[in-house]
C-alpha cells in the first residue's frame, strides 16, 4: 500500500525541487547500523526514475526494508 504523502526534492535532470510522491521507499542500513530512507521519483518533466533522500520523519507503514 503507497503512502501518498507529497514530499519537496530536487530533480537531477531539470535541476528544480519539485513536489513529487515517491513510487517506493526503502530503508537501506550500513554495517555501524545507520539508517537511510532513500525514495524513487519519477521526474514530471522528463519521465526519468531518480533517487532522493527521503526525510527522517517520513511516516515508517510507508516503507519497505531492503536485505
């Protein structure tokens, strides 16, 4: 189930922040166990998937962990 909360990131390829939803969201954790929320993006403009950091408050039923 996508959450639909509209997050504010920069687009790689037009260089402008936009107001996207990400299609997925995951949680990617190094080996000393930080956790990083990183979100796939669409580009409105372009049509290209990117990557952005997600911020820390995002909401965690809106995730899916990588292993």
């Amino acid at each position: 189930m996508p959450c639909n909360q509209i997050v504010v990131v920069k687009d790689p390829t037009t260089h402008l922040e936009v107001e996207l939803t990400p299609e997925k969201v995951y949680v990617i954790k190094n080996h000393r166990g930080k956790t990083v929320k990183i979100g796939l993006f669409v580009s409105p403009k372009t049509g290209k998937y990117f990557r952005a950091l997600m911020p820390k408050d995002y909401p965690e039923a809106c995730l899916e962990s990588s292993k």
